[in-house]
C-alpha cells in the first residue's frame, strides 16, 4: 500500500458519522460501522450531532431552487 492509502486511513479515523438507527454520533474507527444507516462523515462530532437538520436545510433548499428552476 502506498502512502495515500496511509492518508486516507488518518482521514477515516478522525470522521465522525451520525447514526440514524441508534441516534448517536459514532467516530468512524469504532466496528460495526459498515450499516447503511449512517450520514456522513463529518469533521466534527457537532456537525455530526446536527446530521439532520443539516440535511433538512438542504433539502428544502434543494425544493426550492427546483420550484424555481420549474418556474422559468
């Protein structure tokens, strides 16, 4: 393995991961964190915390820039 893969596993291990099923944050070098129920990863474990509002706010800003599109 070359250096990147060496890199890429620094990154993982200090990514944090909101899960959905279980409603907690969860850093990305604990097991068990090959479910799909996870958002992220997230540099930090409040962004993490704030998964769902975050996706919420960009969703609905998502809504309305394609209502706008629509309406051209």
């Amino acid at each position: 393995m070359g250096a990147d893969s060496t890199d890429e596993t620094k990154e993982i291990a200090m990514a944090f991961w909101y899960d959905v099923e279980k409603n907690e944050v969860v850093e990305s070098h604990r097991d068990g964190l090959t479910h799909g129920n996870l958002m992220g990863p997230y540099d930090t474990a409040d962004a993490a915390r704030n998964a769902l509002k975050t996706a919420a706010e960009r969703t609905a800003k998502w809504d309305k820039e394609d209502e706008e599109w629509n309406d051209r």
